[in-house]
C-alpha cells in the first residue's frame, strides 16, 4: 500500500483531535488530558505504522491471535494495551508484550496475570471492565460486583488497578456514560492509584469526554469501517 492510499487517515485523525480538544474546552478543565487509543482490530499493519507517523503513541488489541500475527509489523514506538475478552490461558502471550489489560472481569483472570506478572518479573496495570449497561452479551462485571473485585485484585502481587473500563450500550449511551462518571469518582475517591477512566469510542467519544474520560478508543472513525472478510 502507497502512502497516498492512507491521506484519509491524516483526515481523520486531524477531525478526532479536534473533536476532542473541543470536548474538552467545553466539558472540562483545561489541562486534563485525554489519551487517543488507536484499536487496531482487522487493519493493515501498514495502515497502523501511518497512524503512529502522525503522531499516534497508543494502540488497543482485541484478539491475542491477531495481534501476534500483526505485532512483528508493528512500529515498536508506540505502547500497547489489551482491550478485548482475554480467556486466562491466553495471558501468557501477551504478559510481556502489552502495558496494560483493559478487560479484566474476574478474579480468576487477576490471579493468572498475578501469575504471570510475578514469573516475568514485572507489574501489569489493569483496568476493571464494567458491564455497565448490565447486557448479557457483554463482558464485564456487573457494578454492583466491582467493589468487591477491586478489592481482590489489589491483594495480588504484580497487579496494579489503575481504574475502569466501559463499552455502554449504543442507546442511551450518555445515560451510562453518567453512570459509569458516578461510578468511577465513587471508586478513585476510595482507592488509591486510579488515574484511568477508558469509555468513548467512533460514536460517542466526545460524549464520553463530557463524562470523565481519560482515554477514548477509536477504530472506525480513524481507520474506517472494517473488514472482517479480509
Ligand atoms: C472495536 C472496539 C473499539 C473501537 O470501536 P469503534 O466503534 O470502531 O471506534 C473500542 N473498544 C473496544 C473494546 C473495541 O472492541
């Protein structure tokens, strides 16, 4: 692929920085800072190195056997996090690759990372992700479980939460958007060490900004609509 195929790619990113800059002029004060995650799920390696070009510094992987498919492609300047549905005996191949697991649900998946953390001589930062829309086909861990997941996970040694996750439900997003703000100040106010609301993504991350986040993950609105064919 030529680089003159990847323009749109300047565009978006160009119409994603704005957006969120305006969010945050209007919704926030004006030194917090939102991180943009570039999820790379079905893109071309090619397409993510001209995301990193311009100036991107953080990609979000879903499936493990994609990403080490795509990784040795990758530019290694930017940093790495895990965003998707992570079974436990798949910790092992990422363990040292990612900075951070966004989607950790269950104390059973903390326990394995622990594992892992502590065999390869480091710490795993992780976010709790929250089922915040109470969805049966999401994963995610209902609110009303989280205190307690929290509080089992920082009893392990390797792992450090740093805060919370979200996907809503795509209507009445900014209900949940509201709910997971709530959640989120309940939450750091009583733990120490959490710095990382990650809700917002193509459809909504300006509202999400509105609400709180620090991190917003895009794939579509940057890359363009995906192709599962492929
Ligand atoms: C795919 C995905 C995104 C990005 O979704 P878009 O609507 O394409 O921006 C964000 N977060 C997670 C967990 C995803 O799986």
């Amino acid at each position: 692929m030529k680089n003159d195929d990847l323009a749109y790619i300047d565009e978006n990113l160009h119409i994603i920085k704005e957006r969120c800059a305006e969010a945050v002029t209007k919704y926030r004060s004006s030194n917090d800072n939102v991180r943009i995650m570039a999820v790379t799920k079905t893109v071309a390696p090619e397409a993510i190195n001209h995301a990193i070009e311009l100036g991107i510094d953080l990609l979000g992987e879903n499936r493990v056997q994609e990403y080490l498919s795509k990784a040795d492609f990758y530019d290694k300047s930017a940093e790495v996090q895990f965003i998707g549905h992570l079974q436990t005996n798949k910790v092992k191949y990422i363990i040292n690759s990612v900075s951070m697991i966004q989607s950790v649900d269950s104390i059973k998946l903390g326990q394995e990372i622990s594992r892992l953390a502590v065999k390869n001589g480091r710490a795993m930062d992780v976010l709790c992700e929250v089922n915040i829309g109470g969805e049966e086909s999401k994963s995610g861990i209902a609110p009303s479980g989280l205190k307690e997941l929290i509080d089992g996970l920082s009893e392990l040694e390797g792992v450090r939460v740093r805060g919370l996750m979200t996907i809503p439900p795509p209507s009445d997003s900014d209900i949940f958007l509201g709910r997971m703000k709530e959640l989120y100040d309940s939450i750091s106010s009583e733990y120490k060490g959490m710095d990382t609301l990650s809700m917002g993504m193509t459809h909504d991350y300006a509202e999400a900004i509105r609400y709180g986040s620090t991190l917003v993950r895009i794939g579509t609105g940057l890359f363009g609509a995906r192709d599962y064919s492929k």
